[in-house]
C-alpha cells in the first residue's frame, strides 16, 4: 500500500513545473492515494488470462467505398471568396515580403 507524501507530490509538481500551495499537496496526496487503491483494486479482478483491452467493446472501423466525383469548379469557389487574382484566392499579406 503506497503512501505518498506531501515531498513527493512536491518533487512531481516541480518536475511538472506546477507551483502548489501546502494545502493542495495535502489534498494531491489524499487523491494520489484514493486513485492508486482503485488501480489496485482493478488489478485483483484481472485474472492472468485476461488479455489486455483498450476498449470495453470490440470496435471495428467502418470504410466507405471512395468515390472519384468531380470537384467543385474554380470559378464558383473563387465566386464566394471576397477577393480573387489570377484564378486563385487573393488574401492580404500577412510577413511583410514581397
């Protein structure tokens, strides 16, 4: 049964560069202990011949047959856009190069 101390969860918020008061290294080390006795907890009901799961149910991806269409014109998409030169989208520019 680990115990943590109110130095380790110093020593891990310094590493995380996370400034914690006294009082909340008290309560992170009360939580840090309720969440490692429900790990331990999970690992008693696991059985050497439970096989290791990222997910509850089986999940299979589903894929959709790609279908070539033809794409939306350049003139009606340069029609929508607030400005245009040349066939292409005209913007301001933005890193002062020419």
């Amino acid at each position: 049964m680990p115990t943590f101390s109110t130095d380790e969860v110093a020593r891990v918020a310094a590493l995380a560069r996370i400034d914690l008061e006294p009082a909340e290294l008290e309560r992170l080390a009360g939580e840090l202990e309720v969440i490692v006795h429900a790990v331990e907890r999970v690992s008693e009901a696991v059985g050497d011949d439970t096989p290791a799961t990222s997910h509850p149910i089986p999940l299979a991806n589903v894929f959709r047959e790609d279908v070539v269409e033809p794409s939306l014109p350049a003139q009606d998409a340069l029609a929508a856009a607030p400005a245009s030169e040349d066939g292409r989208f005209l913007v301001p520019q933005i890193l002062g190069e020419d």
